[in-house]
C-alpha cells in the first residue's frame, strides 16, 4: 500500500498515558480509567473508491456519497495489552473500519456518538493501517433544514480499556414525583469481559450533588456473571430540581472494580425535574416541576464542536434565549452539557420528515429508525433535553400513529415530550399523543401576516401546547430599510412582528427560524425569490455582522420598546416581465396576422373548417411552411410564458418540490434543475425547448403509429398537422396581460386553471380530428385506439414509477399538502 510520505509517522501506541483531556469532558458520559488517543490531524481521503488519495485534516466534512479516510498507526507491543476501541462524536453516516486491510466491524452513527471494540487479532507490532469507508444514509431531510454532512466531522478518537472487562451502553433517567418530594435515578449498564471466579467484580454507583459535592445516594451491585446488563434505581429525598431558571445538577459516578483495582468508570451529569403541558388561562403551557416558563428560542444548526461554542452560548444566553431546536444532525454532547449548566432547553429532531406516511412502515427507513433511536438514548441523560420531534411535515395516517406509539414506548419513564410539527396551513386534524406542536409559519408556506393567523392557532392551542416558528429570508442584493421586501429591516419589522403576536396568542412559546444561516439539502428552497445553494435566514452571523433582527429579538426578550428601523427608499418594485412579454408576444402576433392575409386565412380554416384543412394538410394543399413557422413560433412563446410563469410559482410549493427531488436521480441533475428553475431566461427558453421537443417527439409517435395501421404518414406532416391543431393555446394568450396575478390570487388561478383545460381540451380532440383526416379511420376506432394505448402506456409507466420511486404514496402525500381529499 502506497502512502504519502508525511503519513508514515502516524501516531505511536506505546508508552500509553492515562488521558483527562477535554474530549473525555465532550462525551455523553466521561470515561474515569481509559487510554484515550485522539485521531485528529493528518490523514488520507479518496473520493473515488481507492484511485487517488489527498491530504486532509480531520475533523473534516467530504462531498459526494461516499468517501474513505486511512492514516499509519505504529502500535508497539506495551500497547497490545489492551482492549482498543475506535470511538467518534459524529460521523456521517455509516464507516466500514479496515484494520490492515481486513475488516475490523462498522461504525453506524448518523452524526451520533458511537463507538466498536476492535478485534485484538487484527492489531500487529509496528505499523498498522487504518482505514475508514464512509457512506450516506438515505435519511430524509427537512425541506427547511440544513444539509446533512458526509464525512468525519466530529473527533475520532481509540480508546483503550482494561482486556479483563469494562463498561458500554450507559444510561440514566432522572424523575421526580409530583411536588419534588421525592426523586429517582434509573441506571441501566452494560457490563463486558470475563469473569474472574477468584476476585469478583462489583459496580459501584454514587450521586453526588454537583454544587457541593455532597454525596446523596449510594449503591454496591455485586457482578456474578460476564457479559451482563444492569439495570439499578437510586432514590433520592427533597432532590434540588432542574428548570430553565435555575438549572441544578447531580454527578453520578459509576465505577466498576475488582477488590481494590479499577477497571473502568464513568461520569454522567443529570438533573430531576418533570415537565409537561399545563393549562395556564385559556391556554396551554410548558411547565417545569408545576412552574410554567414560556420557550423564546431558535432553530440552529450544528456540525462540529468547534471552538465557537462558548462564544455562541454566551450570545444565547445575552440575548435572553431558553430554547434551542438543533435542526440537521443532532448536536455535539459539549452541547448538551452546556445547556444543561446554563439552563436552556433542548428539542431534538427524529429524521422522520416530509415523507408519505407509508414509507414509515418500509423496513429499511424502520432499521435506521431503530438505530437512530439507539444511538440518541444515551443523549436523553442531559436534563435540558426537554422534547422529541417525532416528525416534521406529515400528516394522520396509521403508520404515522403506530410510529408515534413506538416513540411512546421508548420514552417511557423518561419525562419526555413528543411534539411534531406541521406545515403551512395543514388540514385541521387531531393529534391526541403529541402534547406539543411546532407550526411553521412564514413565507411562502403562507404570505398572509402573523395577526391573521391568531385564528387558527386558537384551533390547535386547545389541545396541543403551540410553538409557531417563524422567520423570513432576506435577499443579499435587496435595497435597506423595511419598505423593501426581503431586505434586513423587512426581516426585522416581521419578526417584531410575529413575536408580539405570540405573545398576545399567548403560545408556549415562539421558535426563530434560524439562529445562523446555513447550507440547504434542497438547493431548490421555497422562497418567493432565487435562492440555490444557502438559506439566508439567520439572525445572528459567524462574522459579527450587527442585524437588525438581532436587536428586534433583543429588545423583545427583554421587554423593550420596538427599535427604530430605517425605512429606505422603496423601488419600484419588480420588473412585470410576465406582463411586458405577454404584451410583446400578443402586439407582434397581432401585427402579424393583420399583415399576412394567408395567415388569417389559414388560421380560419384550421379552426373552423378543420377536417377540409387537415384533408388537404394530408395532399399537402394546405399552409405553407412560412405560415405553419410563424403559427408554431406564436404558440411556443405562448406555452413557454405560461409554463415559466407556472413553474415559477410552482417552485414555492413545497410538495411540487418534495416530488421533484424525489424523481431526480442524480445530484448533477437536480442542481441543473435548480439553476434552471431560478432563473427566469432560463426558465423560458427551457419551457420552449420541451415544446419543440415534445411536439417534435408526437410527430415521430405518430409517423410510427401510422406504419402500424398500414398508412403512410410523413413526420413533417405529423409535425404541422400538431402545430395546427393546438391553436386552441393561441385563446390563452390575451390572459398573460395580467402577469404574476394569474398564479398569486386564488380567484385568478381557478379561472386560469379552468380555461388551460378547456383549451388543452379542445386541443386534444383537434388532434383526434387530424388523425380521423391523416390516417383516414373512424373517429371512434381512433379515439378507443389513443384511449388503448394511453392506457397501456400509463400502466406501464405508473408500475416502472410505483417499483422505483413509491410514485403513488408520494402523490398521495402532495395531494394532502394541497388539501385534495
């Protein structure tokens, strides 16, 4: 195996020294008596399978689907004496480990902490080449969320324990009963090794109150077996309860030991406190141990543990900040901790988003499912972990409520929430297992202002405690001041906005999409403006710009009065290139036809004296190629105009994008797709190219067609007698004067819709009509013939789609975002 030259020291294992750096402080629990060896630094990465290698640091975040990582570990024989275990913060999302080129076992993480055991057989003295491959899971992503990273992002460390036994799999729920009276710590522990039939092993376990010291509860299980799990409860009098406003906290230590020598130990940080959804007036609160406190927070959104997070947290905490919902991956256990020391609440977020209900039931989703759940639990132990996302953008459906059920299920005894949150202007739907809802509310999902919504959020705040999470996206390029649309003092006048509404609603809270901005998974983001590869949301920046929606937020939490925002000088407003082309395409039609004559006299035999033109369409009698040019020119920038404008507005609709990304297969063609569909020229010169080439593709199909029914048709004549039959679409074209309108007003879009199909209609029937003439057959064995093969062809494609992509259910899933029964 050929290395690069800087790799051949790699990292010594020899004389091993017991390690307390502060990445045993970043674990979920910190390990008290093992040799941990960070793995940062120098490595190799390939992204092509193995061909070539290029120099990277890690931690370090990769594109593509896969990638591989490898570096030269010299272990000397001192340190085969040991049990070595390859650990990792944050990986995404699945490694395959080779040791020398074997394989050593797989690291299924998902951006969560995981570790394996290392098989010792596969270690020898001198070097040793590690190597990881890396894979993405098919997880679904938010459609407003971050991009899941591919990669090593988080610290990679070997850990060395005791060969004779040492601890795994630990966990802890702190519980109180109703008036603090009383608290209870359940501990579960795995135990493996071997066991020592002359010196017996025993777990100790010990609460120690975290301010003081003072140890509260105390407990010796003797070890009579290996492997084992343990499960134990502690109890605890009067214990100091964890909330928001004064978060108190307990260490508990667990050490496992042989007569006087310690094998293993470690440290966990937990807290007792209830919390749940309390009626507090008309309304629904969250409530700490009886206590209600509203939840002001932000959406973030975290990779690594770097060295911002103290920074970060202090601005939290200044700004007045007691909730933080961790958008993408789940977040780095540093901060969990210290969320949990300073008192703000954590919501996390299952990957269950945006997908039909239906898909919950495939086994493979349900396999990650279950690992995801496995790997999340030991982040449970933090008190400041208040709810679980159970899912995002769903809807009722037996496999959501069997989901729903299995979460149940795994949070029990915890003293967890399960929320969910709904989309836009969901169907009005009970959801009697979810005490807490998340709506998301902002534009395009709905463009009315936050007063108007206060109606509907009374709807579900009988039942549900509600949490709208609102934010707006601000255009880079946009004039300043709050009289220009998505500018910086728009954004901020919206959320001043939007908060006070919550507060007068009074929800539980109010959630801010987002804390930074980040990089999309779906470059085609639903905005009312282009917006490809990041989501400029934040309200906060990485490089300390001061934005105005950071002093609005400020101000709010605080009690102070509304910041004075610039106005700036308001535009014109967007060019009406929808109105000025419908206008150029009808004046230069117009001009046109009362120039040509032939041309009125064409047009008025194919439309009302169809079957004598299509007769001597098939003689080739009828228009010219000039005239069948001009008729074909006027009817591709008729369709051109109303597709880019339809698929302008398309584009803000969340399912019609769901649905394409989902039958995209191939990343280079989604961000073709993307860039087309946000650029406007684009847009218009693509809908003219599927025309041409659709109509283009109809001609072949029916020069073909007439083949099998022992006709001659000629492609070109196939070609004209299709232009001459749409001229139905010409009808259409004194409607684009109105624009943008016939997409943004409800009334405008059904009369729009309407007249489409009553033109698209009489287009196909015209068709039918030139068939009858063409090919010289009975209109009803023709019509039952299209029908025949229409449908042949439709079963066909549907069974291909519903095989491949799940078409029907991801149908059935846009059908209920746009409310269709």
């Amino acid at each position: 195996m050929k290395l690069h030259k800087h790799l051949r020291w790699g990292i010594t294992l020899g004389a091993v020294l017991l390690c307390h750096a502060g990445i045993v402080d970043a674990m979920p629990h910190r390990w008290l008596q093992r040799w941990l060896i960070p793995l940062e630094g120098t490595w190799e990465m390939s992204t092509d399978g193995g061909e070539t290698w290029a120099t990277v640091r890690l931690p370090h975040i990769a594109s593509g689907s896969q990638v591989r990582y490898r570096r030269v570990i010299t272990m000397e024989s001192a340190a085969l004496a040991y049990r070595w275990h390859l650990s990792t913060f944050g990986l995404g999302d699945i490694a395959d480990i080779y040791l020398n080129g074997t394989h050593a076992g797989q690291l299924i993480s998902y951006g969560l902490p995981t570790s394996v055991v290392l098989p010792t057989s596969l270690w020898r003295v001198g070097t040793n080449v590690l190597e990881l491959r890396i894979t993405r899971a098919s997880l679904p992503v938010s459609f407003f969320g971050p991009r899941r990273p591919l990669g090593c992002f988080r610290e990679l460390t070997l850990m060395g324990t005791d060969p004779r036994s040492w601890l795994h799999g630990i966990e802890a729920s702190a519980t109180v009963d109703p008036g603090g009276r009383q608290g209870r710590l359940t501990l579960l522990v795995g135990i493996s090794g071997q066991a020592d039939t002359h010196t017996p092993y025993v777990l100790r376990v010990r609460l120690v109150r975290a301010r003081d010291s003072l140890p509260v509860a105390d407990q010796l299980i003797p070890i009579a077996r290996l492997p084992q799990r343990i499960r134990t409860q502690l109890e605890v009098l009067a214990p100091e309860l964890w909330s928001p406003e004064a978060p108190a906290l307990y260490t508990l230590r667990i050490e496992l030991v042989q007569g006087s020598t310690l094998l293993d130990g470690a440290l966990l940080s937990v807290g007792f406190r209830s919390v749940e959804v309390i009626r507090s007036g008309e309304a629904l609160s969250l409530a700490w141990n009886g206590k209600p406190v509203p939840l002001y927070g932000v959406e973030y959104s975290t990779v690594s543990s770097s060295a911002e997070l103290d920074r970060e947290l202090s601005r939290l905490i200044a700004l007045g900040i007691r909730a933080v919902r961790f958008r993408g991956l789940p977040p780095h256990p540093l901060w969990l901790q210290a969320c949990s020391r300073t008192g703000i609440s954590v919501i996390l977020d299952m990957p269950a988003t945006e997908i039909p209900p239906s898909q919950l039931w495939s086994p493979a989703f349900r396999f990650a499912l279950q690992h995801y759940r496995q790997l999340l639990t030991p982040l449970l132990t933090y008190p400041a972990v208040t709810a679980i996302t159970a899912w995002q953008g769903l809807y009722p459906h037996p496999a959501t409520t069997a989901y729903v059920d299995e979460l149940q299920r795994w949070l029990r005894g915890r003293n967890l929430l399960l929320a969910a949150e709904l989309y836009g202007n969901p169907p009005q739907a009970e959801f009697p297992q979810l005490p807490l809802l998340f709506l998301r509310f902002h534009p395009p999902l709905t463009n009315s202002p936050p007063e108007a919504e206060q109606e509907r959020w009374k709807t579900y705040a009988r039942s549900h405690a509600l949490i709208p999470v609102g934010g707006m996206p601000v255009v880079a390029t946009a004039p300043r001041g709050y009289l220009n649309p998505y500018s910086e003092e728009a954004r901020a006048q919206w959320l001043w906005r939007f908060l006070t509404t919550c507060a007068a609603a009074r929800t539980a809270g109010a959630l801010l999409w987002s804390w930074q901005d980040y990089p999309t998974e779906y470059p085609l983001i639903s905005f009312s403006f282009p917006a490809t590869e990041f989501c400029p949301t934040g309200i906060s920046s990485l490089r300390d710009e001061v934005r105005p929606a950071y002093a609005v937020v400020d101000a709010f939490l605080h009690g102070e009065p509304e910041p004075i925002l610039a106005p700036g000088n308001p535009g014109w407003g967007p060019f009406p290139m929808w109105i000025a082309l419908g206008s150029g395409v009808l004046l230069l039609f117009g001009w046109i036809l009362n120039r040509s004559p032939n041309l009125r006299q064409q047009l008025g035999r194919a439309l009302w004296r169809s079957t004598a033109f299509f007769t001597d369409l098939r003689e080739r009698r009828a228009a010219d190629e000039r005239t069948t040019l001009l008729c074909g020119g006027a009817l591709a920038a008729v369709v051109a105009i109303f597709g880019a404008l339809l698929h302008e507005w398309l584009r803000t609709q969340p399912p019609w994008v769901i649905l394409l990304w989902h039958f995209l297969p191939f990343d280079e063609l989604r961000q073709l797709v993307a860039w087309v569909l946000t650029r406007r020229w684009a847009l218009l010169i693509g809908c003219a190219l599927v025309w041409g080439i659709s109509l283009s593709i109809g001609a072949g199909v029916l020069s073909i067609g007439a083949r099998l029914v022992r006709r001659h048709l000629a492609w070109s004549v196939g070609l004209q007698a299709l232009v001459w039959a749409s001229l139905p679409l010409l009808f259409l074209l004194p409607l684009l004067l109105l624009g943008e309108r016939l997409v943004e007003l409800h009334v405008l879009r059904a009369v729009t819709l309407t007249l489409v199909g009553l033109a698209l209609g009489w287009s196909f029937w015209r068709v039918l009509s030139a068939l009858r003439s063409l090919l010289q057959l009975r209109l009803r064995s023709l019509f039952l013939a299209v029908l025949w093969i229409g449908l042949l062809a439709g079963t066909l494609l549907f069974g291909v789609a519903e095989l491949t992509f799940s078409l029907s259910a991801y149908l059935r899933y846009a059908a209920t975002l746009w409310g269709i029964p």
